[in-house]
C-alpha cells in the first residue's frame, strides 16, 4: 500500500534475494511500468547478473536500449525455439535465414511482427499492395501462411545447430544446495514476528472492530443477565451466560484467524517453496504477533461481563479461572480457524464449515445435554 508500480516490483525483486539464489526468474518483470522505471528494473536485474546470479526472465516488446542490454536471447513460436544465443547476433542471424530486419528498427519490434500472424498483414500493407486484397483474406489463408513461415523458421534453427553449440559446456549433473535455509530458525521466527506484529499494528481497523465487537456482546449480556439472583434460576441464567461467553470466544477467534491466513496463503506458500523460512518458524512468529490481542479480547469482555452480572461475588478467585479458560478458548478457537485455512483453500468453504464442525462440540458440552 502506497508504493508505486516500479517500487512493487523492486521490493519483489529483493524478497527473492533473502535466501541468496544462484538463479533468478521473472515473469514480464517491466510490464506495466513506464520506459525510466522499467529501465532501472533492468538495470537492477544486470547488476545481479554480474554479482555471479543467474537471471533469466520472459519480456513482452522491450524498447531498443533495454534490448541491447541483454546477453543471451531465447525466442519461441507456438512452443517451438526459433533462435536461442546471444542476443546482439539475433539480427544478423535472421538476416542469413531471410529474415532481414529493416534499420533503425527496434529489434524487438521486428521479432514481434516476424513471430506473430499480424506480421503477415503488415507485410503486405509495407508492400504497397491494395486494402481489398489484404483484407479479402481469409483467416485460414493467413493461419496457414504464418504455420509455413513457422515451419521455416524452425527448420532453419535446426539446420544451422544452434542447439547443440549453445548446449556446450552446460552441466548434466544435478547439483544438491547442502545449505537449506540462509537464516537460522531463531531469526526467521524474529523477522516473522516482527512483520506480523507490523501488519496488525498497520490495520486498526481490524483491532478497533474486534473490540467493538466484545462490548457489544458485553452490552448484550448486561442486558439479558443483570444481577443474577442466588437460587435455581440463577443457576440456569448462570449456565446461559457461560455458554454465551464460549461461543462468543470460540466464533470470534476462528473467523479470525480464518480471514487472515487465508489472506497470506500466497505468500507463505511463494516464500515456503523458496525456502525463506521454515513452517514453524512462521506458526510460531505469526501467533506470537498475535498473542497480545489474543489476550486482550477476553480480558475486556470477561471484566466488564462478570462483575455486571454478577456470577460470582463472593471470591474474586473465580474472575481469573474464568478469564484463564476464555483465553484458552480463544487460542483453542485460533488455532482451529488455522487447522481450517490450511486444509481448505477457498475462504467460502471453510467459512462453511465452522458451523457444521463446531455445533456438535456446543451440544456436548454440559449446557444441554448432561
């Protein structure tokens, strides 16, 4: 939030280069930015080429100086390699193939056409020849002529072994990383923690509406249970109030913790497979952030609920076994909104399936059924 385009995709950048690779890939990584930021992007990306990393990456149409930037080019038709090698010998080769790329050109521009079925109706626009002949043209016409020029290119590379002389002097053998992770367990789960603990302190929102939410059940309690009387309807307001607290505890921790894992799958999942940290190092650092606020729900719906109603005036001992087994209730609830994101994926189904889970464990729990 509040970072712009080329800040966005530098800070993705760096993200992978915590665990150190010897390799870097990107997906289009100066789409969507102007000419200057997508040029510092490449910039950027050469300097980590030169540290020793190699960086490969997919590109859509990069303007003449970015073109000129890169050292080793791979071109591919319909899933089939048509040029791979240096980059600054592409224009040269395709000129040898008949494939002539005008000057003062952008060579990307002309790859583009040559590798495209629009290519084929530009051709024919540059060649003077009249808009009705170009436009009377079936699309299976130009489907079949583009396959033919495809077809050629490919041929093309293969005759000239491209393949095997770039194949030269490439290792066979797989290569183990003895070193799994670049951080020890302790750090992973400080730097976890410390992210997590930011995130919740950068969203108020989130806080300020779960602490509206425990007084308003407060307020609720304190209306239906005022003064509870010392004889056997006490004991049954008791009983209510009880099984009220519990499911308040139990229904607010889980749609908790449901909401915000399942907002982070992503980048667990992106960060687990790159081996920036290990699982338990984030359970751990994830739940501690949230330890604080954890024990500041109950707190402030228990004090407010138990002295109001009155379910035990006479030893104040009992506020904090009450308070203690909130807690517990509430991490117990956390901790099955968690079990939940993790097997299921899509937030809807899990949501779903609280009710269906958690109602039997109500039924059996004393307040109904003895």
């Amino acid at each position: 939030r509040g970072v712009s385009g080329g800040e966005r995709k530098r800070a993705s950048i760096g993200v992978e280069l915590i665990t150190n690779p010897s390799m870097i890939f990107l997906d289009e990584p100066t789409t969507g930015l102007d000419s200057t930021t997508a040029l510092k992007i490449m910039e950027l990306l050469i300097a980590l080429a030169k540290s020793g990393r190699n960086v490969i990456s997919t590109i859509h149409q990069p303007n003449s100086e970015i073109f000129s930037k890169f050292d080793n080019l791979m071109l591919l038709v319909r899933g089939n390699i048509i040029y791979q090698g240096h980059a600054n010998q592409a224009v040269n080769y395709f000129g040898t193939i008949g494939y002539p790329c005008p000057k003062l050109t952008n060579p990307a521009d002309f790859f583009m056409k040559i590798m495209n079925e629009s290519g084929l109706v530009i051709d024919d626009i540059q060649a003077g020849r009249r808009k009705a002949e170009i436009t009377d043209k079936e699309a299976e016409e130009i489907e079949e002529k583009f396959q033919v020029r495809v077809d050629d290119m490919v041929k093309q590379y293969n005759e000239k072994k491209l393949y095997d002389a770039n194949n030269n002097g490439i290792l066979t053998e797989k290569l183990e990383n003895p070193k799994q992770y670049e951080t020890s367990w302790f750090k992973q789960f400080y730097l976890i923690l410390k992210r997590a603990f930011l995130n919740e302190i950068r969203n108020p929102l989130d806080v300020k509406m779960k602490i509206i939410q425990q007084l308003v059940f407060a307020i609720i309690v304190m209306l239906l249970w005022n003064n509870i009387a010392d004889d056997f309807t006490g004991i049954q307001d008791r009983n209510g109030v009880l099984f009220l607290l519990a499911t308040t505890s139990a229904f607010g921790a889980i749609q908790g913790s449901l909401g915000t894992f399942s907002l982070e799958r992503p980048v667990f999942l992106r960060e687990r497979l790159s081996k920036s940290y290990r699982t338990s190092a984030y359970f751990w650092g994830r739940s501690s952030a949230e330890l604080p606020f954890m024990l500041l729900y109950p707190v402030i719906l228990i004090s407010i609920v138990y002295w109001v109603v009155g379910l035990n005036d006479y030893s104040s001992d009992k506020y904090a076994i009450l308070l203690a087994l909130h807690m517990m209730a509430w991490f117990a609830g956390s901790g099955y909104g968690l079990l939940l994101s993790t097997a299921i994926a899509k937030l809807e189904v899990a949501v779903a399936l609280v009710p269906v889970i958690i109602v039997p464990f109500f039924a059996f729990a004393g307040f109904f059924v003895n």
